[in-house]
C-alpha cells in the first residue's frame, strides 16, 4: 500500500496537543459535509451508495478523507464528527451504513464498543490502525467490523468498507496467526456463577461499565466516587474472579453483569 495523504507517521504524535475542548472542536463536531458532493452534502442516498460518517478529532484528516471520498464517488458522506458523542448524535441523525473511526482518537475502542451496542447494526471501520497485530485485535475485540493501517490509501479504505457490506473481512497472515492464538485464549474463559455471585453490588456495577469500554476515570465520574476506589474495586473483583486482565472478568460474567446496571448513553463518557 502506498502511503496515505491524510494520515502520516506524526499522526499518533500530535493528539495529545490537538484534543483540547477550548481549541473550538466542540462546536464543529456534527457539522455538516463540506459542499460541493451532490447527495452526499445533503445527506441523502439517492444512488444506492454506501452512506458513512467520518469520526475524528484532527479536523485537516476528516475534512480531507470527506474531500478524497466524495470526489472518489464510491462512498457518500453524509458528516464528520469530532468527538464520540457528537459521533452518535449525528449517527442517529443521517442513519450511516458505515461509520469510519480514526483509531488515533482518544477512546476510539470505547467508541466502537458503544456504537456496535446502540448502533447496531451500524459497522465500524477503523483507519490509521497501526501495524501490531496487538492493536489489530484489540480493534477486533472492540467490535471493529475492519480496519486499514496508517498508510492504507483512499481506495484501501473503500475497499474496506465494500468488504463490510458483503459481511466479508481481512487482514494479513501475522495478525490472523494472532487472533487464533486470542480466540484460544477465550475459549478457555468459561462463566463462572459462584465466582460472580461473590462480587458486591458496587463491584457488578463497575464490571458492567468495564464490560462497556468505560476507563477507570470515566466510571469514577459516572459512579461520582474517586479514581481510587475505582481501581480498589477493580482489584478485588479481578481476585475474586482469579482473572489478571480487565477484559477477562468481563467475559467472565457478562450476562450477569449486564442485568445488573442499567444501560446508559454514550453522552455519559467524557470524551470531548
């Protein structure tokens, strides 16, 4: 693959210095296409064309992957979004066939674990993935429907998106040996009842939330206790469970933990 015009090796580099909500990304998050796309600018689909929503928080890359598809012409793009919650209003809004999620964005996976839980069955395709098979499984576990790495190029990532809608995937031979090696893993996390029953009622609380993507800081504001207590409670059901990760006492007990807490919106997360 050639490399790609939005997304450069400093892409990852220049987040932390680009996602301050007093830089105005706020007020631009469900801002409409750029014009000049025919049905796209206005949303509509009147050619049949796969309709997406491009998520990011560098406004030069999601304006000019908006530019780079519409005159591509295979894809319609009925809106950028700046941030998650804008993301999901805005997907709610135009009804997109295929949100397209920059990986870089801060709780990206998060993003994509909410919008495969409300959205459904809206897909998500990751971009600017990085090469690691870690990342790529990660955005598999997320619930990413497929993704293209940081120097995939505009006809990779339609690519991409048409093998979604034929409920199709790929990736190269490292990261399936990966993934096999993961489901592997999985398949020997079995739910365990007693060890769930023994978890407190704040403990199946945060599990739930853990279950939904949510960090430790972002449960710690929704449950308005300290980050802290958060963590405190996070190490004792992990013990409890006799898990080490965070992800495997989810599995563990997901049922469960789900009828426990009631589900809320992804405008709980703070993700501006």
């Amino acid at each position: 693959m050639t490399a790609s015009t939005f997304v450069g090796p400093e892409h990852q580099a220049s987040r932390s210095t680009m996602n301050d909500p007093s830089d105005g990304l706020g007020d631009r998050a469900a801002r409409p296409p750029i014009s000049g796309g025919g049905s796209a600018a206005t949303g509509t689909n009147s050619h049949g064309t796969t309709r997406v929503l491009i998520a990011s928080a560098v406004r030069l890359y999601a304006d000019g992957l908006s530019v780079a598809l519409r005159n591509d012409g295979r894809l319609n793009v009925v809106g950028t979004a700046s941030h998650v919650s804008a993301a999901f209003a805005l997907a709610r809004e135009q009804r997109p066939d295929v949100i397209l999620l920059d990986a870089g964005m801060p709780d990206a996976l998060a993003a994509a674990r909410i919008i495969r839980r409300e959205l459904a069955p809206l897909a998500v395709v990751a971009f600017a993935v990085s090469d690691g098979a870690k990342d790529a499984i990660a955005c598999v576990e997320a619930g990413v429907a497929e993704y293209v790495a940081r120097d995939a190029t505009v006809d990779d990532l339609v690519t991409a998106v048409d093998r979604v809608r034929r409920g199709e995937a790929q990736c190269n031979p490292s990261v399936t040996g990966a993934m096999f090696r993961r489901l592997a893993e999985l398949a020997d996390i079995r739910p365990n009842p007693h060890r769930a029953a023994t978890l407190t009622g704040r403990e199946s609380e945060i599990l739930a939330l853990i279950d939904r993507g949510f960090t430790n800081k972002e449960i710690a504001s929704r449950l308005r206790v300290s980050v802290a207590t958060v963590k405190n409670h996070v190490h004792n059901l992990l013990e409890k469970l006799q898990v080490r990760r965070r992800a495997e006492a989810a599995a563990q007990v997901r049922h469960g933990a789900r009828r426990n807490t009631p589900r809320g919106t992804p405008r709980d997360l703070d993700l501006a």
